[in-house]
C-alpha cells in the first residue's frame, strides 16, 4: 500500500509553474462565435445549470476545451452531476478539490478552487489547513476523513477501510458513492488543465 501524503506537501512551486504554466496556453480560447453548434448547446447548458447570466464572459478554459465538442460534453455532463447536483456538501467538496489540486500540483484548478471555496464557506485559516493536511489540528473527525479520503485515492487509488468507515458515519451511500468519482473527475481536469498550461488568475503561491 502507498503511502499517502497526510501533511505538507513540499515540492518546487516555481518550477511546477514553470512545467504547467509557462508559455501556455497550448491552445487559444475560441471566440464564442467559432464554437460549434454541439459546443453552443453546451455553453447554454452550463449558463443554466450554474446560474451564468448571458453577459459575463465565458471561461477561456472552456473556449479552449470546446475545440472538443463531443469530450467537453461528456466532462460537463459529469461536472454538473458532482457539482450543481451534487449530494457532498458544497464546502466539503472544495476543501476536497483543494486537498487533490495540491497534490496533483495544478495551479489553474488551485487558485479556481480557491475562488470558489471562499464562496461556499470555506475560510482563509481553512485554505491554510488544506496545506498542512488531513493531521492538522483543528479539523473535525470527519473533515479530516474527507481530507484523509483525497490523500489515499492520490497515493494508493483507494480509499482504506478506516477512512471509509469514518466518511459512512456521516455520509449517505449516494455520497459515498459520488466521493471517489469527485477526487477522479477532478484529477482527470487537473491532467488536462496542466497539460494544456492553461493561465491561473494568480501564481501557485500556497506557502
């Protein structure tokens, strides 16, 4: 079994940035006017599953991904089911997506995720603890296990027995179910993400 990284994970920020970022990225945005008719469907499916009004510019990592039309559909398809119809709690799955783009070093989906956890409860003392770790002091039993959840399915693609027992105390067997598909969903944007270099809104300064 791996060893999963419970604390601090201490690795070259500069040079990730350097490997993930730099030049990037790969591909440029799309203008809205080039997306297929496909991709359109999608862009207003995505309005109306998170609440986009049709004047706020959409993502250039979308512009960019919709180069794919077919493969864009099918990650929306599974974004919208974990996150605008989710079951986890929303702060849960930040501090969750949070835990997993720092150990996948992905520096778009950390300062997104960053964002957006702020906007669902999460703290700027909690971002710090998401750093130290599932050990650091000051999380519940169960914040700890979700924490805890994401380091083992990064080091040994499973969640362990004890983890999972703790996680069932509190969750349900469709949150069960939908946990590793989350941490999964997430690695595989991050891959993408990184692959592509696409440009944070800020550097990958987590220290």
């Amino acid at each position: 079994m791996a060893e999963p990284t419970t604390g601090r994970y201490e690795f070259d920020a500069e040079a990730r940035m350097g490997q993930t970022v730099a030049g990037g990225p790969r591909y440029s945005p799309l203008a809205l006017g080039e997306v297929s008719p496909e991709g359109q469907e999608q862009v207003d499916a995505i309005r109306d599953a998170f609440s986009i009004p049709e004047n706020r510019p959409f993502p250039d990592v979308s512009l960019i991904t919709l180069r794919h039309p077919g493969m864009f559909k099918g990650q929306m398809v599974l974004g919208i089911e974990l996150a605008a119809k989710g079951t986890i709690p929303p702060r849960e799955r930040e501090l969750a997506i949070l835990r997993l783009a720092l150990l996948a070093r992905a520096p778009f989906e950390w300062c997104e995720h960053v964002d957006i956890g702020k906007a669902f409860g999460v703290t700027p003392e909690e971002i710090e603890r998401v750093i130290e770790g599932s050990q650091a002091p000051g999380w519940t039993e169960h914040e700890s296990a979700v924490l805890r959840g994401v380091e083992e399915l990064i080091a040994d693609h499973c969640v362990s027995d004890s983890t999972w027992a703790l996680l069932a105390r509190t969750y349900d067997e469709k949150q069960m179910l939908e946990f590793p598909m989350l941490i999964g969903a997430y690695l595989m944007t991050a891959l993408q993400q990184n692959s592509l270099k696409i440009q944070p809104k800020g550097g990958f300064d987590y220290r």
